[in-house]
C-alpha cells in the first residue's frame, strides 16, 4: 500500500489539473478591480482589458499627470474609471485604494498588483537602496494591498488577487539582481497565499512573464556602463522572438484571472527556463555567468552621463546605444512603437 501512495498522490494531482483546466472562465462584468501601477505598459493593458470584460477600474500610478492621460484613454474607450495618485511604497496607500473602490462601488472584487520598477547594471554598481526599493515596490506593497483586499472579499464571499511577477523570480539573471530579489519574494508571497486560500472564494493568481514589448526599456533604470547595459535590455525588451506583444500577454493574463488559475508562464521560453532552473540550478548558474562574460558590460566603467546618473541609475530615454543608432532603431521599432501606443514614451 506505501508503494502505491506516490502513485494515488499523482494519480489525484493530475485529475485535480484536469478539471482546473476544463473550468469555465468566469464572467467578470461588473467586478470592480484595482490596478496599480496602470499609467503606462502592461498595467494600462490589463485595465483596458479588464475594461472590455465590464468591469469597472480604480487605477493608481505615481505621476498625476500620466494617470489622467491614462485615465482620459480608458473613458475614452467607454471604462468606468476611477484615478488615484499613489505611490505604492506609502503604507496608507493600500487603505487608500480599497477605500476608492468602496466609496464608489460599494465593493472590490479584483486586485492587481503591477506596479514594479526595473534596475539594470552589475551587482558591483548595485547599493543596498535599490534592493530597497525593489522590495518596497515589488514585494511589500503587492503584500500590503492583497492584505488590505482581503477582509473586504472574505466578507463578499469572492475575490481574486493577482500579483504580476516574473520569470525573474524563477530564475535570478544577472546584472538584474535587484529586480529578480524583490520577484522572488513577490512570487513566493503569491505561493503561498494561494496555498492558504485555495480555490476560492478568494483565488490567488501569480503571473510569471518574460521579456514583453510595453516599451519600458525606455522607463528602466540603468547604471554601471549604462549605455551598454540600455542597448542590450533595449534589444531583448523589442526583438519578436525574445520578448512578447504586449496586448497579447494582457489578454493571456486576464483569461487566467476569469479562470481562477494559480499560476501563469506567458511564453513557452520562461516555462522551459523555470524547469530547467529548478532542475538544474548549478547548471543554469553555470550557463548564465557565461553569458555574462561573453555578452553583457564588464562592471568597471562611469555612467554615460554622470551629470544625468543618480543614485537610482540614468533612464533608458536619456542614454545613447553603444552601437550604431540607424541599426539600434531598425532592431528595436518594435519596443519604440510599443512605446509610444502604451504611454512610455517620456512626456
């Protein structure tokens, strides 16, 4: 009987996957949903498609005037929006927006959590605050609003809490290591509160992309031999076949939400790396510090403009490429178009 538990676990696991798969997704017209970080990129995108599925929105971004572009874009195409300028880094803003939504809809049935903040260089040119900020923004408030959602939907009876992560926080590449820390916490939250929560009635569900063409290459933060390190994030972020339209992965993601999914990998290349990272970790550190030595910047080096460099590292839009511009624009029309159709383009 012992020898046949593994096989009856199995057995069950599977069938549990098989029914999962066969659920109907759920009709999500008139779910009130909180977007974060939904001024620009992939977090406009969720809210103009959770907008075509009827729900009505309580967006929320930094900069005011992005956030009323946004939100002017969204009524535009007919969605009931509500804006709230945060920073989610502020502890009161989770109380902020739950109440938004209460004050104006009467409930709150879907939290995503997007906001997120991308920090690109060597370890060597790395300090303490952007590991900080990494996880005040990406780990800590996707923490804090899914704690402060959470009352509100049990006493519902429904809900569903969304936390966007990343193939970074399966596998930690380098000179993304802040980034890849604050996912790693961020997916590990995620895991572990759809394992308390279950199935519902409030579903837990981590999203894990990879590279996708929002344009943020442009928003990103860079340091060390920052025009090296732009050139080569630009061209990931904008190449077909390395990074994912956007659109696309905004429609991916939702369909996961109406259909309560614990877990989405949004291109078969970050489901094959997140395998083989967990099967093999020594080996794929192996292989990614090679890459590092043959493809990415070597640490030492000053900021293309030092006078530009802060603390938190220079932005993609004031750095040149470290190749030819004519060949670096043919190579990334397609992250600058993205750019500009997704509001990242800087104003």
């Amino acid at each position: 009987m012992k020898a046949l538990t593994p096989l009856l676990t199995a057995g069950a696991l599977a069938a549990a996957a098989a029914l999962a798969a066969r659920r109907a997704p759920d009709d999500l017209r008139g779910e009130v949903a909180i977007v974060t970080g939904a001024s620009r990129g992939l977090g406009l995108l969720l809210a103009r498609e959770l907008a075509r599925q009827g729900c009505p929105l309580v967006i929320c971004a930094r900069d005011p005037a992005e956030l009323d572009r946004a939100a002017a874009q969204l009524r535009e195409a007919g969605a009931d929006v509500t804006a709230v300028a945060c920073d989610v880094t502020d502890e009161a803003t989770p109380s902020r927006l739950v109440q938004a939504a209460l004050e104006r809809h009467g409930r709150l049935d879907i939290v995503i959590s997007n906001a997120g903040i991308i920090q690109v260089g060597p370890v060597r040119a790395a300090s303490p605050e952007h590991f900080e900020t990494a996880l005040d923004t990406m780990a800590l408030a996707p923490a804090r609003l899914a704690l402060a959602a959470l009352p509100v939907m049990r006493s519902q009876g429904h809900g569903r809490i969304v936390t966007i992560a990343s193939v970074g926080g399966k596998l930690s590449v380098p000179h993304l290591l802040p980034y890849s820390t604050a996912k790693f916490a961020a997916v590990g939250f995620s895991e572990g509160l759809r394992a308390e929560l279950g199935r519902g009635p409030v579903a837990v569900t981590t999203v894990v992309p990879g590279l996708m063409r929002t344009g943020s290459h442009l928003q990103a933060r860079f340091t060390g031999q920052a025009g090296k390190e732009f050139t080569w994030f630009a061209l990931g972020a904008s190449l077909p076949l390395i990074s994912m339209d956007a659109e696309r992965a905004a429609r991916q993601i939702i369909g996961a939400v109406r259909q309560r999914r614990a877990e989405v990998i949004l291109t078969p290349a970050a489901q094959l790396i997140s395998r083989i990272a967990g099967l093999a970790p020594g080996l794929t550190s192996d292989a990614l510090h090679l890459v590092q030595r043959l493809a990415l910047p070597a640490p030492a080096g000053a900021p293309t403009d030092p006078a530009q460099d802060s603390g938190e590292g220079t932005p993609g839009h004031a750095l040149n490429p470290a190749v030819s511009r004519k060949a670096f624009d043919r190579l990334t029309a397609l992250g600058r178009a993205a750019a500009s159709r997704f509001n990242e383009k800087s104003q």
